[in-house]
C-alpha cells in the first residue's frame, strides 16, 4: 500500500488511458464492457484515497517523470480538485452497470467495443483536466476528452446527431483555441505554465502589463465558458444532449461541463486570484448577468420543449446558472453554493437523464406527447424522476435545496435581495417543466403506443435507484457535499498565495 | 516612418492576428462545413504563430548545450505547438470523417441545406 | 485497371528507398529533426502509394486491415507503458531515468521506446484513416 500511495495521481489518469488502449485491442463488447466496468470501479477508489489523503495532509503534489515544477508537469490535488475527481469517477462508476443494456439497445455490435474505448479515453481526459497543475495540460486533457465526446455523441442513432456532434466539435474547439491563447498570454507574461506558479507571478506582472492579463482572463473565460456551456455559448449543448446515445448523455451532463466549471473556478481564484477578476475587473457583474439571463431564459425555453431529453438539457444551462451565479457572487455562502450544485446537479440530472434512458429503453421514445401514462408501466423509473425532479425545483429535503439555500444566503450577503427573487422564480419555471413531464407521465391513461413498457431490468434500475436515494441523501445528510464545498470555497477566497 | 517600424518589429503578430481573425470570420460566415473546418484549421494554425514567435531570442541558436554558444531560443513554445499541432490534425480528422458521415445521411454538406431536409423529415 | 509501367515499375523501386529513409527519421529523431511522428507518416505514405497504384486490395493484403487497426491502441500501449516501467521500478510515472544502470542511458531508451510506440501508432492511424475514407462513397 505504501508503495502505491504515492503514485495514486498518475495511476487515476493512467488506468483508464490504458484500460482504452486495452478495450481497442479487445475488440469484443463484452470483454471491453467488462473491462471499463472495472476500471469505472477502480476511479473513484482512488480518487476517494486521493481525498482522505488531501483531508489528513493537506495538498498533495506528484511531479511527472521526476521533474520538479515549474519546469516539470505537476499533478496537484488539493481539496477543490479532490471534490471534483472524486464527483467524476463517482458518477462513472454509478451509472457505468447501466450502459451495458442501454449501449447494447442504442449501438451497433461493431462499435460497441469502441465506444467503451471512447469512454475511457473521455474519462481518463475530464480526470486529467481535474488532477492537472499545469495549465497547458489542461488544455491537452480538454481535447482528448472533447475529441472523445464528440465521436461519443456522434454514435447516437439519429442522423441529427452527426450534425449535433459536427456543431459541438466546431463550437468546442473555438472554445479549446480561445483557451489556448489565453494561457498563452499568461506564458508570454509570467514564463510559467505550472498554474501555482503563474499565480505567484501575476501579481507582479500585473502593476507593467494590466491589458494583456485582462485579455488573458477574456480569452480563458470566453473559451472556457463555451466549454461549460455559459450561457449565450450554450447552442452546442441541447443538440448534443438530445441526439447523444442516452448513456452518453447522462455521462457528459453529470461531468463533461462540471470539469469546464472546475477549470473557470480554479482560473478566476486560484490564478487570477479575487484581487483581479473580481476587485479590479467587472467579471462579478458580468458573470451575474449571464447566469440570471441562463436561469431564466433556458428555463422558460424548456418549458417549451417536447422533447424530454431536450427539456432536460435546456433544464441544464439554467443549472449551469446557478453554479456560475455562486461563482460570480464570489463570497463564502455564494461559492460554497455553487460548488455545492455542482456536486447536487450531477446526481439529479443524471438520475433524471438514467431515469429518461430507461424510458427510451422500453418505449423507443423520449417525445413528451408519446408518454402519457408511462408512470403506471414504469412505476419505480419514474418515481425517481420525480424525486431528482423535485430535486430540480429545489423542494426541501432534496440536494437541490441545499444548494439554493446556500446561493440565496449568498446573495443575502451582497444584500442582492433582487437575486433570490430570480432564484425562487427560476425554480417556478423548473417547476412548470417538471410538472408538464410528472403530470402526463402519472395522471394520463397509458396510451397502446407503451402498453408492453416496464421497469428496465436490474442493471439499469439498481443505478438509478442509487442517484435517486443520493438526491434524498444529500439534502439530509449535508457533512460530505457542503462540508468540502464549505472548505474548499474558504481555501478558493483565501487564494493560492 | 513609426508606423512603418511598428509593421516591421511587430511582423508576425499582425500574422498572428489577421489569421485568427480571418480563421475565425470563416467558421461563422460560411455554412459549407468543409470551409468551416478550414477555418478553423487557419484559427488554430494563427496560435502556432503565436506561441513559436517569442520563442525564437535574436542571435540564439538551437537549443543544445555547446560550449560555443551562449544564448539558445527557448525550445519550450515548440514542444507545445508540436502537442497543439496533433490536436488539431486529430480535430480536423475527426471533423472531416464527420463530414463525410453527413454527406452521406443528408447528401449536402451546407449547413442550412442539412437544416432544412431535418424540417422536412 | 490498367497499370502504366513507369507508374508500376517507379514505385516499386521508390518504395524500399521510403521505408528506409522512414526508419533514418525515426533513429535520428533524438539527435536532429525527426522521431516518431514523422517516420510513422513516412510509412503510411508508403503503404498509400501502393495503395494509389496498385488498388486497395493489394495494398491490404500487405498491410491488412485488422493489423492497421490494432496497431493505433497497440502503439499508445507501448508508449504508455514505457511510462508505467519506470512507476513499477518504484519511479515516478514517465521517468525513464530507472530504465538502464545510468539515469542519461535510461532516457536515452525510455525515448527510443516512446518513439517507436508513436511510429506504430501513426503509421497505423495515417493508414487507417486512408483506408476508412478511400472505402467510402463505394
């Protein structure tokens, strides 16, 4: 054990770049299923040590190939990173038993095998972007994980989902390139790409050259914010998620963006620091700005929606709202909530997305119209939605609750009382959507079209019982979710420095 | 005469920029996708330039330890480029095999044309 | 299919003379300009000729299709696990220093290893793609 503990940074990337290259090789569905199982299984083992080892000991520091930083690449876990890794192998190893149905129902015998390699190539590029200390890696991890979702999303049956894909991949890689030129900017003006080490030197470099660090922040915000789906940059992501295989979407929603949030965290306070993005520079306001216009406007827009996935994706951009809302407010209640969400909105939506997987499993369809009465046929999938629903709404009792408590104390704090108006009625809004899906999925007779529809069978229902008891866990038992969003957000305003 | 020197120490970065600006004008103007990802295979080549030029010191050579030689570029900004150079053949691959995809289930590859046979369907 | 001579008979000659110069890039590449990347394309672009005079179909029968495919994982295998040597020899993951007795000759050979895993790997991705796009529209 302790030969391993050591080497657990490298190994969490590691493990699931080879376990590709091994599913590439395999071939065969099966072996390669079993084969992502295990190593889906084997993440969040790691990043949990990873975590408790963090907890004890303070940040961890691994140096690739020996290289002492900041001339070598450095993997550094500290608490927020911690949270982050310990979110994405998590969710990949709760949902990963369902894909083996799902996958077999959605793709093609042939591409199975690399669709598992696919997978682990996306996992082993979100854990890399969440580990990594040095800033171009970062953005290394970001394509390897990008390329991977766009083949991912491609896969989809529909032939809209290769256009869906093609316009993710175009918009994506604007994004990546802007990011890329901001990092750039901080390479020219600091000489580092270690991020500890850029942070230490900005100071300094802010009092010669203000203009070119406020274009760096622009350029990394922009690319970044495409990535997370900001809003206004957000037209990629309900195509995506409405086209993708349904496990696809389940995986990319509950990781894909909250990696790019992580990323925009870790810029704004550990390398910017609050000094200059938020002190000097307007990033609060514009921030704020953009995250009310995406709690409301994509809230409304799904109400509109008919397709469920496609609700449920818009459903998501105003979510994102929420996480960049705590961001922007930048106080300890604020960020702690956004933080907060981040862990909370991964374990509702993809319960939600499971749960809308399953229905795709025995009904063939996910259009709203062609639902009703799919609560009789499928009374414990869509129980669980409507738990991660209410979750949604932000009904007390439920994950979702937690996190707007803490984003209403938050703009509490700023005395914004304006903002948990906009907070309470943009969770109106979720709850108009939310109750079109629960009120035609349990009041309405079940239509011929579902009659033969029931429960999916264990492999996929014991995933989707499990996020369902964790969107009620959460909002009970709060010590793990918002105790380390508590610390890592006091560690985030203390700053690296 | 300052003008003129500014066009002249500053060279590559007007490159710099006039080809990320213009990259990027063709991902957005044009709706044929194979001209999409030309652009946007000019947008990123524009950060290649962007990293190499400062890399290369005035009157340093390659970087290899040598007696001889006191002042060296700095081999940093090319090792990234190489990196940022896969990424984007990867990119550009990827793209162009989804384009091919697209021709083959739409038979357009403009993207209002692509648009509208879904409308119609 | 008509085969010009010239065509058939300069390629034939040509093609050893690629591969060489192909494997020249490849050992040069921790001296001067060169190394994996470009030697992997060299060698696809061999593999591409023939393809272009003689057909597809001959060109698979050196280069089968199934071999080309495994040969992208196989290649990110080995340059993967070169890494993953130095981690078991109780090193961090990447250090090739553990490799050979002296830490220098140790990197020397982690570097000759990843090399040839990214020869693989390109050789067989430029390969495969050829392949994938010159099927279509069939």
């Amino acid at each position: 054990m302790t030969t391993v503990l050591p080497h657990l940074p490298a190994l969490q990337v590691v493990i699931p770049l080879l376990g590709a290259v091994l599913c590439a090789l395999l071939r065969r569905p099966a072996p390669a299923f079993g084969l992502a199982l295990a190593v889906s299984w084997l993440m969040p083992v790691i990043a949990a040590a990873l975590l408790w080892q963090v907890i004890q000991g303070g940040p961890i520091s691994y140096h690739m190939g020996g290289w002492a930083p900041p001339w070598g690449i450095e993997y550094r876990v500290d608490l927020l990173n911690g949270f982050v890794l310990l979110l994405v192998a998590a969710v990949g190893a709760a949902i990963m038993p369902f894909a083996w149905h799902s996958v077999g129902f959605e793709i093609d015998e042939g591409r199975r095998a690399w669709f598992y390699c696919m997978y682990l190539l996306c996992l082993a590029g979100l854990l890399g972007i969440a580990i990594t200390g040095d800033a171009f890696n970062a953005f290394v991890f970001l394509e390897i994980s990008s390329l991977s979702s766009y083949v991912l999303i491609a896969l989809g049956r529909d032939r809209r989902a290769l256009l869906a894909s093609f316009q993710y991949l175009v918009m994506g890689t604007i994004g990546a390139t802007f990011y890329v030129i901001g990092v750039g900017f901080l390479y020219l003006l600091t000489g580092s790409l270690n991020m500890v080490d850029i942070a230490q030197r900005l100071g300094p470099a802010w009092a010669e050259h203000p203009r070119a660090i406020v274009a760096a922040l622009a350029f990394v915000s922009a690319g970044v914010g495409l990535k997370l789906a900001l809003f206004p940059l957000h037209v990629w992501l309900p195509n995506a998620y409405a086209h993708a295989p349904s496990w696809v979407t389940v995986f990319l929603s509950a990781t894909a963006t909250k990696v790019a949030i992580y990323l925009l965290i870790r810029f704004y306070f550990s390398i910017f620091g609050v000094a200059i993005a938020f002190d000097t520079l307007p990033i609060a306001q514009i921030v704020i700005a953009l995250s009310i216009a995406a709690m409301v406007i994509a809230s409304l827009i799904a109400v509109f929606e008919s397709d469920v996935k496609r609700m449920l994706a818009y459903s998501s951009v105003a979510q994102i709202g929420y996480i960049t809302l705590g961001i922007g407010l930048a106080n300890q209640a604020g960020l702690t909530g956004g933080l907060v969400h981040v862990f909370n909105h991964a374990v509702m939506k993809a319960a939600l997305f499971l749960a809308i997987g399953a229905v795709f499993y025995r009904a063939g369809t996910v259009n709203l119209a062609e639902l009703s009465g799919i609560g009789r046929k499928m009374p414990v999938t869509l129980a669980v939605f409507t738990i991660a629903g209410f979750g949604l709404v932000g009904t007390p009792g439920t994950a979702g609750f937690i996190s707007k408590w803490y984003l209403a104390l938050g703009a509490l704090d700023q005395g914004w009382w304006v903002l948990v108006l906009v907070i309470v009625g943009s969770s109106l809004i979720a709850m108009v959507y939310v109750g079109r899906v629960l009120e035609i999925a349990w009041l309405r007779e079940p239509t011929p079209a579902i009659a033969r529809a029931s429960d999916p069978p264990l492999p996929m229902l014991l995933p989707i019982l499990l996020l369902g008891a964790a969107t009620i866990y959460f909002g009970i038992d709060t010590q793990w979710s918002a105790g380390i969003a508590e610390a890592s957000a006091q560690a985030l305003l203390g700053g690296l420095r | 005469m300052q003008a003129f020197r500014l066009v002249v120490e500053y060279y590559n970065y007007f490159v710099t920029i006039f080809l990320m600006v213009a990259g990027l004008y063709v991902v957005i103007a044009r709706g044929n996708m194979i001209k999409k990802l030309v652009g946007l295979a000019i947008f990123q080549t524009s950060v290649y330039l962007l990293y190499i030029t400062p890399g290369k010191i005035l009157g340093g050579t390659a970087p290899i330890l040598d007696p001889a030689f006191k002042v060296y570029s700095n081999p940093l900004p090319h090792v990234l480029i190489l990196t940022a150079i896969v990424v984007g053949v990867a990119t550009l691959a990827l793209g162009l095999a989804l384009v091919a995809r697209i021709n083959e289930a739409y038979g357009s590859i403009e993207e209002d044309e692509t648009f509208e046979r879904d409308r119609e369907a | 299919m008509s085969l010009d001579l010239i065509l058939r008979i300069g390629t034939k000659l040509i093609l050893p003379f690629i591969l060489l110069f192909a494997l020249y890039v490849q050992f040069h590449g921790e001296y001067g300009p060169g190394g994996g990347f470009q030697a992997g394309v060299i060698t696809a672009g061999m593999v591409i000729l023939f393809a272009i005079t003689f057909g597809l179909r001959a060109a698979k029968r050196i280069a089968p299709q199934a071999l080309v495919e495994r040969m992208v994982p196989l290649g990110v295998l080995i340059f993967a696990g070169t890494g993953v040597l130095g981690l078991l020899l109780g090193h961090n993951y990447l250090d090739y220093g553990p490799l050979a007795h002296d830490p220098a000759h140790g990197r020397v050979l982690g570097i000759f290893l990843v090399e040839a895993g990214v020869l693989v790997t390109v050789s067989g991705t430029m390969t495969a793609l050829f392949y994938a796009f010159a099927e279509r529209g069939r």
